[in-house]
C-alpha cells in the first residue's frame, strides 16, 4: 500500500508538471503569434512588463510559502517520515523557480522591445520635421 500511494504522487507530480510546462509553451506560441500580428506599441510592451512584473511577485510569495513548508518538514521529520510531502513540495518550488525565470526572460525581452520602438519613434520623429 505504500508504495502505490508513492507511486500514485509521483505520477501526480510529474503530470502536474508536464501539464504546466505544455500549458506555459501552448500560451507563449500563441502569445507571439498575436504580437506579430498585433504590432504593439512601445507602451503596449511596458504594460505587459508590468503585469509580468506582479506576476513575478506573486510566485516569489509562493516560493517563500513552500520553502517555509518544507521548512517545517525539515525541522519536524516525524510530521513527513518518508519526506514524500517534501519532496513534493521541493518539486512545486522547482517549478514555480522555472516559471519564474520564464516569466523575467519574457519580462525583459517587454522592457527591451519597448525601449527599441520607442527609439524608434523618436528616430521617426526626427527624421520627419527635417523633410
């Protein structure tokens, strides 16, 4: 019986995980390919900036909530004798890290498109009041 329970968690996990990562790849493709479309402006980019930003902090919370439960398992192992709840948990806060460095690579790819379009349109400005 334990070892199916530990098995069963296993699968869980890993499922959950790899559901996750698909969802995440399935959202940005279809995120760049409406951006492509869309042309966003220099402000469009610094908005999704920083909602990506708030979305950083809030997982940040999250990373410290589980670090702070696998904490207490560590402090009290008889609460977790196997360490399977550890584990898991050390497996989500991987997660949520990945998701996080996802989220500051989309972040500052925002921050800088946003600085190169607004280059851009001063460089667009200034080459138009001289004609």
């Amino acid at each position: 019986m334990k070892y199916v329970t530990i098995v069963l968690l296993t699968v869980v996990f890993l499922v959950g995980s790899f559901g996750c990562a698909s969802a995440d790849l399935m959202g940005t493709s279809r995120q760049v390919g409406s951006m492509e479309r869309l042309r966003l402006s220099a402000q469009d980019h610094l908005n999704k900036a920083e909602t990506l930003e708030q979305e950083i902090e809030q997982l940040a919370e999250k990373v410290i909530t589980l670090d702070q439960k696998v904490a207490k398992y560590r402090e009290k192992p008889y609460l977790d004798t196997k360490g399977i709840r550890r584990t898991g948990l050390k497996l989500l806060m991987g997660t949520t890290l990945h998701e996080i460095k996802t989220l500051e690579e989309q972040m500052a790819w925002h921050q800088k498109e946003a600085s190169r379009l607004a280059n851009l349109e001063q460089s667009s400005e200034g080459g138009g009041s001289r004609s």
